[in-house]
C-alpha cells in the first residue's frame, strides 16, 4: 500500500502489534477469553441471522491506562505529536478531552487499536487488517473535511424507499448490522423489536461535511426538528431514538439521547411515508425555523406535540391553547373557514370546534384540525396576513381562495 507518512506508518503498527502482545498476555494470564455479543440480523422477510461479535472495545479501554503506559505508546504519540494533522484530527474526534496527549491516545492510538481488533475477530495478528485500517486512519488524518453522520432508530413509520427530507437528512431502511458494527454491546439501547416488525426498521440520518475546524451538529435538535415535521406532514405516532449513534469519518463518535419530546412515542395507528407527505414533510422541516421569530407560533407548536402525549382534560385544554395562540378568540370560525371549502363538511368541523372551544374533550376531527391547521399556517409563511384574510372571507368581501391547507 502507498503510505504518506513512512515514519508514523512504522511507530503505530510497533504500537499496535506492542499492544496485542500485551492483551494476548492479558487473556493467558487471566485463563479466560474476549466476552461476545450474540447478534441477531433479523430480515423482514426470511429467517433471521445470528452472529457472535467480540467485545474487543471493553476489553481494550479497561486496559486503557496500561497500554498507555508502555514504551511503544509513548514512541507513537511523539511520532503522532510531529504530525500538524493529527492534532487536527484529534480536536476533531476528541471533544472535551483535557489535553492533546489525551486526544491523540484515545482518537487516534486506541481507536486504531480496537478497530485492528475488530477486523482481526481478536488479538491474532493479520497485516492485512492493519493495513485496511491503518489506511482509513491516513485518509481521514490528511483529509481537508471531516464526514459526520448521526442516526436514529425511526418507529412508527414505514417506507418503501429512501426519502430526502432536507440537506443531509434523510429517512432510509436501517442497514444490517450497521449500528452493531460499531456498538456490537449497545443492541440494549434500540427500540424492542427495531428492524423486525414493519413500523421498526428505518432511521433518521443526519449527515455532515464539517471543515478542519467545524463543530459538529447539534444533532439531537435536528433530529427532534425533522420528527416534528414529519408528525405534522403523515398524523403518524413516530418517534425517534431514544438515542442517536454518532461517527465521524466512519469512527464511532458518540451516543447521544433524543431529545424526549422526539424520543416519546404517541398513541396511534403507524403510517407509511408516501411521496407526497416526504414532500411536504421536506417544506414543513424548513419552514419550523418560522417558529424562531413568531414565540406565539412556537406556543401552538409546542402545545400541539405536548398534547399528542397527554390524557383528557389536559389533551384537549392543550389543543385549545394551541389554536387560540394561532387564531385569537374567533379561533372556531377562522379555522373551519381555513380548512374546509365544502360548506356542509366546514358546518361539521365548526361545530365541533365550537364545543371543544366551550370546555367539551376534542373528539378526532377537531384534534385533527389542529395539526392541520398548523400545516396550513406553516405552508403560508405569514400567519397575521392569513388570519386577515380569513376575517375578510368571513365578512363576504372575498372569496376563500386557494388556501393551502392539506387533509
């Protein structure tokens, strides 16, 4: 293989055949063998698939400080501390770490460690999977951009296909065995019967190209921003994570929780995520930024989602602060004149708005007109000229028009 940098190429393959000398020693010493992880690849059509991971990554952090500690780590982080790159790079992956030795021990040694391991199935030595991984690790070090991504396990929702829902978000199916690869011990943290039961087998991918010295996303906000969007867009009792698996050039990054209000999963029927709603779903998901200028926007928006958890009376007292907050007090008239052109179906939903206004439990339709109202709201950009608008329908000086509601 070409090798850029001969001298680092050399001081992290001492390092790495060092250290799995020492573990092997470990293991003799301690009569015992690497724990594994029973993995389960279940299709959703078909029989499901088992594999046995090793858990090298605990084994080898326990070990941590001791590893450190020894003469070839020590050649390879001064080799390492030589390298402009690699202090980058370390920044990039370490986070909070204290100090930069730290940084380079556990970004780029240890990782480098665990992932030969891994390839390896162990700690018998294969040039190969060194190579492969030394490989990656010099991609990544010399590279001008740093690729992010983070994902999280999607229920509720189904699709056929993979649905762009902005710049680098995504809905997609989950791929096998892709969260193991990384976490092989964390099959714990997805939702129970994640990619086998039809509502259970997508994610919500976050993706970023971050420059050398770019934060990464704060991807639990965006996450919770494109949940938000697609209950609005499809009705759909979906939430997301509860946690998000985060890497960094194709690493393991971190673990991070959803944000509860995303990760709670509502009562309800799951839906399928069509062309259609992936579209509106895509315009939603921009136009929430609205929220950030109009606080009395953001109140309804807040007090919609609260109430798709809640139990009467709190539901429905939720729901009636939510369009009034859109509406003001003629809330009832404006919204079925908004959301209804045919006038029986408008006399229906106003009567139903009516009593849900009057103290009444909100009965589906009213509910409904709820998350449908903010949708239209959302779509029409200006919600002080919409509700003028409405007045002026009401009062007969101009026809309903083309109002941008959806059903």
């Amino acid at each position: 293989m070409a090798v850029r940098a001969p001298q680092l190429h050399h001081a992290l393959r001492a390092f790495t055949l060092g250290a799995f000398a020492y573990l092997l020693r470990e293991l003799d010493d301690a009569g015992d063998s690497l724990p594994f992880a029973f993995e389960e690849h279940g299709g959703r059509r078909g029989p499901s698939l088992y594999e046995y991971r090793p858990l090298v990554r605990d084994f080898v952090e326990a070990r941590a400080a001791r590893i450190r500690g020894r003469e070839d780590a020590t050649i390879a982080l001064e080799e390492l501390q030589r390298e402009r790159a690699a202090a980058i790079y370390a920044r990039a992956h370490a986070g909070p770490d204290p100090s930069e030795d730290d940084a380079l021990f556990r970004t780029v040694l240890l990782d480098l460690l665990v992932r030969v391991a891994e390839a390896c199935g162990g700690f018998d030595w294969d040039d190969d999977a060194f190579d492969r991984c030394y490989a990656e690790l010099e991609t990544s070090l010399y590279g001008e951009s740093r690729t992010y991504a983070a994902v999280a396990p999607l229920v509720g929702l189904s699709t056929g296909t993979q649905r762009e829902l902005g710049p680098g978000i995504r809905v997609r199916a989950a791929a096998d065995g892709e969260l193991a690869r990384h976490w092989p011990e964390t099959r714990g943290l997805l939702p129970q019967g994640f990619g086998r039961e039809a509502d259970r087998y997508c994610v919500l991918e976050l993706r970023s190209a971050l420059g050398a010295d770019m934060e990464v996303p704060d991807a639990p906000a965006e996450i919770a921003d494109a949940v938000s969007a697609l209950r609005l867009a499809t009705a759909a009792p979906l939430a997301a994570g509860p946690v998000l698996f985060e890497t960094l050039d194709g690493r393991p990054y971190g673990i991070r929780p959803v944000l509860p209000i995303a990760a709670t999963q509502p009562p309800g029927e799951p839906s399928r995520l069509d062309e259609f709603r992936a579209a509106l779903a895509t315009e939603l998901l921009v136009r929430l930024a609205l929220a950030d200028a109009d606080t009395t926007l953001a109140e309804a928006l807040d007090r919609w989602e609260l109430s798709l958890f809640q139990h009467e009376p709190f539901r429905s007292e939720q729901l009636r602060g939510a369009l009034a907050a859109l509406f003001g007090s003629t809330w009832p008239l404006r919204v079925a004149v908004l959301l209804e052109a045919d006038p029986g179906t408008r006399e229906t939903l106003h009567r139903a708005l009516e009593e849900l206004a009057v103290g009444a439990e909100a009965e589906a339709p009213a509910r409904d007109a709820v998350r449908r109202a903010l949708v239209a709201v959302l779509r029409d950009g200006d919600r002080a000229t919409l509700a003028a608008g409405l007045d002026r329908t009401l009062l007969g000086l101009e026809p309903r028009g083309n109002l941008r509601a959806v059903s």
